[in-house]
C-alpha cells in the first residue's frame, strides 16, 4: 500500500481465491472497493478488522447463475426481488450478478432487457449483468424470431455497473 490513507477494513489471515491463486493473505477495502492483497507485511491496522483464519476469502467474486424475481410471470415468483439478492450476495463476497431475465413470449429483447436494466440499475447494490431468455409462444406453431424454430431461448449478456456500489461508473456500460 503506497498511500497513507487508512483501510476502511481488514480481512485478515484468509485463504485468498483470485484468479487462479490460492494463497494465505489479508486484504484490504478502502471506500467499498478492494485496496490492495497482501501475502506478508501489509497493514496492520483498519477502522474494522476481521479475523478470517481458516476461512475462504474471495474479492470481487463473481455469481454466473443467479435469480431474482425478473421476467416472465413463472419465473418470478420464484425468487427474491434485486435489493434483497444482491445484498445477500454481496455479504458472501459477490461484487457482480449475472442475473436471469426473461421477458414473455413474443416480447421484443430490447424491452425486457432494457426494463431489467433500469430496474436493476435503481435497486441493485452490485454490478449487475444478464442471461436472457423468451417464454415460448403457445400453440402448435411456435415459430419465435428470436430463437429457433421451436421457441428456443435467444442468450445474450451485457454487464452493467451498478451506480449504488461504491467505485463504479455512473451505470451506463
């Protein structure tokens, strides 16, 4: 740590996951964003300090398979709603979603995708992306542009940063 301005926490003596390495480290958070990892001689001191020994630490982790109540009247029942998700996510560590939306049969991806954006993007306090899928149509013929002949899901992800976490842009990708 270059700079004498002091961590906000410490989570000390973890087993630290980060992309591809394990390793025993503690690691600092300044202003809700990660400040620095430290393997041997990192800061000793933090407005909140939390003993992690033996315990899995991982910064910035990243849930690809989640749910909230978003979409398509089956699926959204289902779950909790944004707020209420992504906090319990970020309480185990998730800094960013990839979240389920469907929208419901023969309705335009731009609409429901963009609805979930601006939903998420008002009640999220992660950053936030997207899985999409389409209910299939009803009846024999069910012939979806979107996806194939037989009403299959149209997939497409676009990640968005959250305006309410601490760091990120303004939301806009």
């Amino acid at each position: 740590m270059t700079d004498a301005l002091p961590l906000d926490l410490l989570v000390r003596g973890g087993t630290v996951v980060t992309d591809g390495a394990v390793r025993r480290a503690d690691v600092g958070v300044r202003g809700g964003v990660v400040a620095g990892i430290w393997e041997d001689g990192g800061p000793q001191a933090a407005a909140s300090v939390v003993d992690a020994t033996g315990k899995i630490v991982m910064p910035g982790a990243i849930d690809a398979h989640f749910h909230t109540n978003t979409g398509w009247a089956q699926m959204a029942v289902k779950a909790d709603d944004p707020t209420s998700a992504t906090r319990s996510a970020a309480a185990g560590g998730v800094t960013t979603v990839i979240t389920f939306v469907w929208g419901n049969a023969g309705q335009p991806l731009p609409e429901f995708l963009g609805a979930y954006f601006e939903m998420a993007s008002q009640l999220s306090i992660t950053d936030f992306s997207a899985h999409c899928g389409g209910a299939p149509r009803a009846g024999p013929d069910r012939t979806d542009p979107r996806g194939d002949r037989h009403g299959g899901d149209l997939i497409q992800v676009s990640l968005r940063l959250s305006p309410n976490v601490a760091g990120s842009d303004d939301g806009r990708s």
